[in-house]
C-alpha cells in the first residue's frame, strides 16, 4: 500500500470510538452514519499502489444493552439466499456475507453442487455442520497456520472472538463404537461416516462422497453406503447416497469407503445411537460461529498473507476484548474501486483497531447491507460484481432494539 496516514485517519475518525459516534456526512470521501442504536455504518477511500478501494464498515457496540449478532441462515444447510434478504427477513439492523461455499457444478458429472458452506458454523447455540477436509475448501488458503476448524463468531458471554470448532462425533451400535467424522458437509473424509440431519435440506448428498481430503476435483468413490436411522434404529438402507428431506426426528448415515464397509454391518432394525458435538478450542462455547479465515492475531497481520492479488473482500473483527463487532466489504471489479489484497485487507482492519480478524467470501459474495432509517429497507451498500447479489449460504447479521423494517 501507498501511504494511508491522511484515509485512515479519517476511517478512524468515521468509525470514532464506536457506534455512538456516527452521525451525518461529514465529506465526500468519508460517510458516517447512525444506522440503529448501539450500530453505525461508515464509507471511505483507501489509496493502494493499484488504485483506489471503497470500503464500506459497519460497527456495532457489543456491550450495548439489545445489541447483538447472529449467524444468518437460509432455513437449509444445502441452500443459499442474498444476503440482503436474508438480513430483512431476520429483521437485522446490517449483515455482510459468511463462509466460502462449494460451487463444484460440472466437476463432478451427474453430481449437483450443494452450495453449502466449507466451514464449521454454530446456530443458536447448536452445532449446524461441520467443516469439510482442507483440500475440499474453496477460498485461497492463507499459508499462515490456518485450518478447516477456523471460525469467527460470539460466544455465549455476547463477545466475538476468533476460535476453532472440531467436531466430536460417535456412533454406538452392538458392534462397537464407529467414529462419526461428519455432520451435514458436501464432502467427507475419504473412509469416513457422516450424519447427515433434516437441517441439511433437500439437495442430494452425493456430492459429500466426490474428491479426496486433499483433492476436491479427484472422481467421486464408487464405494458409498448410507442408512436412516429413526427412533435410535435403522430403517432403511441404501447403497447409494439419498436425494431430498431427511425426514423429522431422522439421521442419514453416509459412509464412503471404510466408512461404508462398517454401515453395511448395521442391517435393518439394528439399535444405533448418534452423538456429536462442534468442541470449541477456548473456553466460551459459541453463541453463533461461521467458517472464516483468519487475518490478523493480537493486532498483528498474520505472516504470509498475499500481496498481489486485489479483490472485492469481506471480513469481519473484533476490538476492545470482543465488546466491538466491525463488519466490512469492499466495492471491485466495478467502476474504479481497485478492491483489496489480503495483506492490504489485514493492514486496513488493524489499523482500524482490531485485534482478531478474518476474512470472509469475496469476489462477487462479497455484500455489506444496512436498514435504511429514512426508506426502512434493507439495502446494499457495497458496488456488486455485475451489479448482482450473489445468494450466499450463510452471512453475520447485526441486531439492535426498537428496529422496524419496511416490507417489500
């Protein structure tokens, strides 16, 4: 990056100490504005060696009374909706985009792309899914210690933190315990078994048995095995992976090799429990958490980061020990907004204050939306790729008190 000093004082300046400080335009190249109690959104220009970025911030003060976040999800983990909509519906006061997502249509033939998201993610509390092997993720890898288990969210405490999520999983049959190495993904380990829960949606599930752990383009195995499991028994089984709802109160079992070899064992009427659970790396479990790669630690830019490709980004991060949550897109590839590199997105996001950050979907995913107080519609802040909201599997949503939406 060029030198940033005079725009990001002036960014620091808009986002103030936080939220309570936006209020009216104050320049033409600084928007600040009072979205909702406890939330601000604030728009400016940061100078790059390629050019220059729009970036458009929302913060939101955490430890404000009625102020919170949550993951936005379309009703399936198999299905994607734009964000936009998904905040409306919600009744959210700002939302930006989630988690990377498999959009693997036509590298698997006769197999459909799921659209479900790569990463772990936490709804409510619960375990939603889990996260698919590292060479099934979409996204570049940032060559700085991150994994498949990486998630950003907010604990049950009301602060956001960067953390991991494993997923602990077994199932107990009279055979002895199999381990359970999957829960509602588009792809599974390679000699695995996965649950699969009526959350998963109604696309398909064959795509979870395509690739290998290291290799999401490798051909699907011919060695798959999937059981339903209601009321602690088996009901069916099926030599191939299953189409539409998995139906209230049921399991799907899938298993791919190994893992298909030992659901085989489990015949009709045979007694299977199911257990699982996403294990938190710290000590606060997760209020709500989405698959997100992490960008800066301890207020410092994680090494390796890349420093030549510029994109339209999305991230998300945290300040004052979790208190404040800043959402943040960028405008690309339209008009003259030259986007981001990921170094230049981590540099931007530290000196913004945050301490934890990561990054989210970007390219034409990339979406920042905010309530609008005078229309109260929900609407997209950000220039989009094309000029179109891409649907998105998942997003973080911003709440505040006393908020009212207009309907469409």
């Amino acid at each position: 990056m060029r030198s940033t000093t005079a725009a990001l004082a002036l960014a620091v300046a808009a986002l103030g100490a936080g939220p309570a400080a936006h209020g009216a335009v104050a320049d033409s190249t600084v928007v600040r504005q009072r979205v909702a109690p406890g939330v601000g959104y604030a728009a400016f220009t940061v100078p790059t060696s390629h050019g220059s970025a729009w970036v458009h911030v929302v913060t939101a003060d955490l430890g404000r009374r009625g102020v919170a976040a949550g993951l936005l999800y379309p009703g399936a983990v198999a299905s994607r909706e734009p964000v936009s909509r998904m905040g409306r519906d919600a009744g959210a006061v700002a939302a930006v985009n989630g988690d990377f997502f498999d959009i693997s249509e036509g590298q698997h033939p006769g197999v459909q792309a799921t659209g479900s998201a790569s990463g772990s993610s936490v709804l409510d509390g619960l375990p939603l899914k889990g996260a698919v092997p590292q060479g099934q993720r979409f996204g570049w890898s940032a060559p700085s210690g991150d994994s498949d288990e990486d998630v950003f969210g907010v604990g049950v405490d009301g602060r956001a933190r960067m953390g991991r999520l494993v997923l602990r999983g077994q199932l107990l049959t009279p055979r002895g315990t199999l381990v359970l190495a999957g829960l509602n993904q588009y792809a599974l380990p390679v000699d695995s078994i996965g649950a699969f829960t009526p959350q998963w949606g109604a696309v398909s599930r064959a795509r979870a048995v395509c690739g290998t752990d290291r290799n999401r383009a490798a051909p699907c195995t011919a060695d798959s095995y999937e059981v339903t499991v209601r009321q602690g028994r088996v009901e069916t089984a099926s030599a191939t992976p299953g189409t539409g709802p998995v139906p209230p109160g049921s399991t799907v079992l899938l298993g791919r090799e190994a893992g298909a070899r030992a659901l085989r064992g489990l015949t009709p009427g045979t007694p299977v429990g199911v257990d699982y659970r996403l294990e938190s790396s710290g000590s606060v479990p997760f209020a709500f958490a989405l698959g997100a790669y992490p960008l800066v630690r301890d207020h410092q830019p994680l090494p390796g980061l890349d420093d030549v490709t510029a994109e339209p980004r999305s991230a998300v991060c945290t300040a004052d020990g979790g208190r404040t949550l800043r959402l943040l897109s960028t405008d690309g590839r339209e008009g003259v907004s030259s986007g981001l590199t990921l170094s230049e997105l981590a540099g931007l996001l530290g000196s913004l204050g945050c301490a934890q950050a990561s990054y989210l979907d970007g390219g034409a995913s990339a979406t920042l939306a905010t309530l609008d107080r005078n229309t109260g519609r929900f609407l997209v802040r950000n220039c989009l790729d094309h000029q179109q909201e891409r649907p998105v599997p998942n997003g973080i949503a911003v709440f505040s008190p006393g908020r009212t939406i207009q309907s469409r």
